[in-house]
C-alpha cells in the first residue's frame, strides 16, 4: 500500500487544549482521534491512524485503519471521500481534502507521492469536468524548480477561470507558484471567498443528503 500522505501532530499549546479530531465512518459512527500522534492516508483510500511512540490506540492497537471514511477533520483541515471519475464506481472514490471554495466551486486535492491531483465540485458535489472532458488535473510537487513554473501554466489554463471572482485564493495560488520553496497547497485549506459555509456540505454528506457513494 502506498502511503499518500502523512500529517505530524506536534507538540505545541494549541494541541495541548482540548481537540476536535474525528472521522466520521462509513456507516456514520463518530470516532474521536484526538489521541493520534500522525495520520497516513494511502492511495488507496485508506486512513491509518496512528498513537504517540511506545503507546497503543484506545482499542489496544499499534494502528487503526478506516476504510474510505464519509469525513474526516483533523488539525483544523477536512476531508471528505468523493469520486474522482464516475460517482457510480466505488473504486473511483478517494478521500480529498477539501483546500478551497466560492460560492460557486469547491476545490479539493488527492494527494500522491510526486503529484496533487486537484478536482472541482460544485455545492451538490457534483464533479466538474475540465478541459478535454478531464476529471482532474495533476500538479507537480515542487521537487526542482521547474515544476512550480509549470504549475503556473497549467492552474492558469485549467482552473483559474474557476475562481476568477476570489482574489484570495487566485494570489495565494500565485505565491505558491512564485518560487519553489512553496507547495501548490500551501495556504489554501479553509480560504474562501463568498458567503456560503462549506459545513452545510459536510454536513450533508454526513447525513447521508450529499453522499452519493455507491452502495454497490
């Protein structure tokens, strides 16, 4: 299993006070981590969730594994598991974290080794096609300097026209791109232009309203 992403709890005084860690499962149980030390999320869905060195997990385990969760928040960022080609197919779903939104479009971002593979939704999570009918576009991490010039390109060419009327999230984007010792994803979790609150999407999805996932 390839691990997509990891995300460190560290020790600081904002984790010291008292956490709203939680995924809520597939079949809509609410389970605390606020006692995980580092999250893993694998490509192929999975969300491993992991205690301090030398502890077990509330169950006793070195490791707890959460199969394609409706929604997880975790550190102030969230995540919901959306389809990434045709809703229909339950093996085109991944959970995404959700980086930004207007009140038109909600961006978000499956996370690979080398690439973020960045989506548009609109407010009933409805994929939006992109150019040549794509449902996603792939950005490069920024390993060599040449990537985030290319990143330029094509956020530009694909995704720009998206978020157009929100000069927040389209100059954070281009401080991203300035220079290589920013990734594309920096800064962009929770900003937002608009008047829509994206907790009534999460809320819609947890309630089952918003969740198309195939039962099949």
């Amino acid at each position: 299993m390839k691990k997509l992403l990891t995300i460190l709890l560290f020790a600081s005084a904002f984790n010291l006070k008292a956490q709203t860690n939680y995924i809520i499962t597939r079949d809509g149980q609410k389970v605390s981590i606020d006692w995980a030390a580092s999250l893993s999320i694998s490509t192929e869905g999975y969300v491993d969730v992991f205690p301090k060195d030398g502890e077990k997990t509330p169950d006793g385990k070195k490791v707890i594994t959460y199969k394609e969760p409706k929604y997880m928040r975790y550190e102030g960022r969230n995540w919901l598991t959306l389809p990434m080609g045709n809703p229909k197919f339950r093996y085109d779903w991944r959970i995404q974290e959700v980086l930004c939104w207007t009140d038109k479009y909600i961006m978000t971002n499956w996370e690979g080794e080398n690439s973020y593979s960045i989506l548009i939704f609109d407010w009933n999570l409805n994929l939006i096609k992109l150019r040549q009918a794509r449902d996603y576009i792939d950005l490069q991490k920024q390993a060599y300097a040449f990537n985030y010039k290319l990143n330029t390109k094509v956020f530009d060419k694909e995704l720009k026209h998206f978020f157009e009327d929100c000069t927040a999230i389209i100059n954070q984007v281009a401080k991203n791109n300035s220079s290589k010792e920013y990734t594309f994803t920096d800064g962009l979790s929770g900003l937002h232009c608009g008047t829509k609150d994206i907790n009534t999407v999460i809320q819609g999805v947890v309630s089952g309203s918003l969740d198309h996932y195939p039962t099949k």
